[in-house]
C-alpha cells in the first residue's frame, strides 16, 4: 500500500489533448488507462493520483491546490490569469509537435486588415480575457463575447471576426476565413501549484516526471542504429553520419573491427542506412527510442 502523505494529484486534460497526452506518458513510462467515460484513469505510479479535466479549467484549479500539478496550454494559464509554477515547457499537441495559434480571422472579403480595423466591431473567441488585454494594448475599443461553439461558422453572419485556435489552418480556409494575424502561439505547459512545489517531496516527484516527460519529447521523430564496421572504413562512416552526431565507438574482440552506436533522424535513415552498407557497415540494426535525456 502507497503512503496516503506521499501522493502527488495530477490534473491532466480531458478533450482534445488527452490522447496525445496518454501517449507521452505511455512514452515516458508511466502508463495510464481508462475508459472513455472515466474522469479517474487508472496509473500504474501508485504515487500519483489523476483526475482529467478540461484545460480551460486547469490553472484555476492547480493554482487553489485542488491539484499538485497539471498539464495544460499556456493560452489558458493566461486567459485565466492562474498564479502557478511553470515546471516546465511541453511541445506537442494533437496534431503534431509545434504551438498551437489563437488567430485573429475574417471572411475573405471582409475590409479588416489588422486589429486597428476591430474599431467597433464584434468578435467572438473563447478566449476572451486575452482578446480584451490585446485590444486594450492596441487601443481598440470592441466588443469581445464568449464563443461556445462553432466559432468559425460565426464570422461575417453574427460577428464581424473571431479569434481561434487553429494548428493548420486548415479549417479555417475550408470555411473560406482569412487569418489577418497572429495573437498568440501557445505550447503546453507542466504546472504546478506553489505550495506544493515547496514540499520537498512532491518537487523531486514533479521534476522526475518533467525529466521523462522532455526526455520523452526529445525522442520524438529519432531512432538509434548500431552497426560493425573495419576501423579502417570509420573516416568513410563518420562522413556519412550528421556532423552534429558523436557516435560511440568502441572495440569488438575481433582485431580490427569495431562498434558504432548513434541517434539520428528517423527521416534521414531511409537515405543514410545504404550509404552505410556501402562504406563498409555491417549488422545495421535500427531501433526505437522511447526517451533521450540529455
């Protein structure tokens, strides 16, 4: 049985980032399942305690110690104005491994060019304490409302634009929007409440899961290869290999041959592992990498 003092509340995000938030713990070794109803998934860390909720929430949350720590957008730790301890930054998202843009959007022939061109007009956006700050900074004075849904379907028919998240863009241009700029580019970030930071041992608990977390990361897109090759073909493989790499090198029991060990781009393999065959390699194995901790 785990020490009830020594259980560290996790909040992770319910909706669109929760697989892909599983998979990099999954990645980082800490596995967690439940089903698709559940709100208290199941960990396989009996130190840590989740529950999932929705990201918009999870800064207020953390911030009254509710949670020990959660994992949710930047935007929304701005939007809200949470008062947390950034442990650390978290890129990935549904789609992919880059920040998330809250843009500034418009039917393509509407005359608004710039966020000066929001002069008494009506936007719609969830995140609307941001937009507010932003006009404000611009000295815009508009009206900005709340946006339950179906934001893009709005602009041009019941507001004059909207402000939303968008990752490619995509979307926006089915529904035939223009992004006239940029507001804001927002990754995910691992949160903790500042009283629980302070203890000492759900710190070491939080930065052990940041240091998996980013190390987990930090694999994404890379695999390791192994070969054997003649010390006499090493000057032609390390040409092949990326200058940025150092490779591990060291001695087999056969006189004059040698072990190569090194991580690279999973996208240059295809091109580099024939090259290898030709320049001497042998026993070219190739293989994942869960975690890279620098």
């Amino acid at each position: 049985m785990s020490n009830p003092e020594k259980v560290l509340k996790l909040g992770l995000p319910k909706g669109s980032l929760q697989e892909a938030t599983l998979d990099l713990f999954r990645k980082a070794g800490i596995r967690i399942s439940s089903s698709d109803r559940s709100y208290f998934p199941y960990c396989d860390d009996e130190e840590i305690e989740i529950m999932f909720i929705r990201s918009q929430e999870m800064g207020k949350y953390v911030e009254a110690g509710l949670f020990d720590a959660g994992i949710t957008g930047q935007d929304w730790i701005l939007e809200t104005g949470a008062r947390v301890k950034e442990i650390c930054e978290l890129v990935y998202g549904k789609s992919g491994f880059k920040p998330v843009r809250w843009v500034l959007a418009v039917p393509e022939a509407s005359k608004i060019n710039s966020v000066k061109y929001l002069e008494g007009k009506t936007v719609a956006t969830e995140l609307v304490s941001f937009v507010k700050r932003h006009l404000a900074k611009n000295k815009v004075k508009a009206r900005v409302e709340y946006s339950w849904g179906a934001t893009e379907a709005k602009a041009g028919i019941l507001v004059d634009a909207i402000v939303e998240l968008t990752e490619t863009g995509r979307s926006l241009r089915a529904n035939r929007l223009r992004i006239v700029e940029d507001l804001l580019a927002s990754t995910t970030r691992f949160i903790a409440n500042k009283k629980a930071w302070s203890d000492p041992w759900k710190r070491e608990k939080m930065e052990n899961i940041a240091i998996l977390l980013k190390g987990a990361l930090a694999a994404e897109g890379m695999v390791g290869l192994k070969m054997n090759l003649q010390e006499k073909d090493l000057s032609k493989i390390m040409e092949i290999l990326p200058s940025l790499k150092r490779p591990t090198v060291s001695p087999l029991t056969l006189t004059g041959w040698m072990a190569l060990e090194v991580v690279v781009e999973e996208k240059i393999v295809k091109r580099i592992i024939p090259e290898l065959k030709r320049a001497g390699a042998e026993g070219i194995i190739e293989y994942t990498l869960n975690k890279l901790i620098a």
